[in-house]
C-alpha cells in the first residue's frame, strides 16, 4: 500500500473558498486587525468551528519564504551609523533581514551576525559579501 503524502501545493482556484477564509482570518488575527477568532471569523464569514477545524492545517505557501538563508559575521568599527549602513544596503540589495545581533565592542571592533534569505535567482552571496566590504567601517565580512 502506497502511503499518503503529509502536504500538497494546491491551486486556491480549485478549492473550497473555506480555506481562503481561514488565511484571512489567521491574517487578521496575526495583524491585530481583529480582536479575536470570533471577530476575524466573522468579519471574512466563516463560522469558528469551520475556523478551529482548518486552523492549524492550512498555511500560506511563500514562495518568497523558499529562498536561501545566509548567516553573514561582520566586524564593525564601533562608530556611529556603521551598523546602519550595513543594513541600509542589504535593504538595497534585496536581502530580507531576518535575525541580528550584535556584540558588545571590544578593541573598537564590534562582532555582528546577521541572518538574511535571499532569491539565489536574483542575488548571489558572494556579491553581497563583496559589496559590504567595501562600506566604510566594515572591518571583514564573511558568511558563515
């Protein structure tokens, strides 16, 4: 006997318009646009136990979301604006940011990770690396 597949990518133009309105809710919910289930279920139409029934089983597919997951380390020089910067232009590479942190500086050099997802399609790690290191106070950069 064949075993059953856990998950599908399913068009939402073939199913029930049930599904649909439980992402909205969940969307509501998630931006506080709703005070609670009760509220989210009615404002989209849906009843709660319809709600409560597709909850946890039903997700938004990112295809945004499937992109490569980076970690970059950086030493910084501990001056005004540098982090900043760093940010600024992984903003307009197209990097979406994910986690970051940084260290307390130590010999003027702060120890920074930053965690980013990129569309490999569009952008290449290397070139990032590239181009963090040539801003001002960025003291190395590589990713990890």
């Amino acid at each position: 006997m064949e075993k059953k597949p856990k998950r599908l990518v399913v068009s939402t133009d073939v199913l029930p318009d049930v599904f649909l309105k439980v992402i909205e809710a969940k969307h509501l919910l998630s931006k506080n646009e709703a005070r609670n289930s009760s509220d989210a279920c009615r404002m989209v139409g849906i009843s709660r136990s319809a709600f409560y029934k597709y909850k946890d089983n039903v997700q938004v597919f990112d295809e945004k979301g499937s992109g490569q997951i980076s970690t970059l380390y950086l030493k910084l020089s501990d001056e005004p604006g540098v982090l900043s910067k760093v940010l600024k232009l992984l903003y307009e590479l197209g990097a979406n940011i994910l986690t970051v942190n940084q260290n307390i500086p130590v010999d003027t050099v702060a120890i920074v990770t930053v965690g980013i997802r990129i569309n490999r399609d569009e952008l290449d790690p290397e070139d990032i690396v590239r181009s963090l290191s040539g801003l001002y106070g960025v003291v190395s950069v590589k990713k990890i």
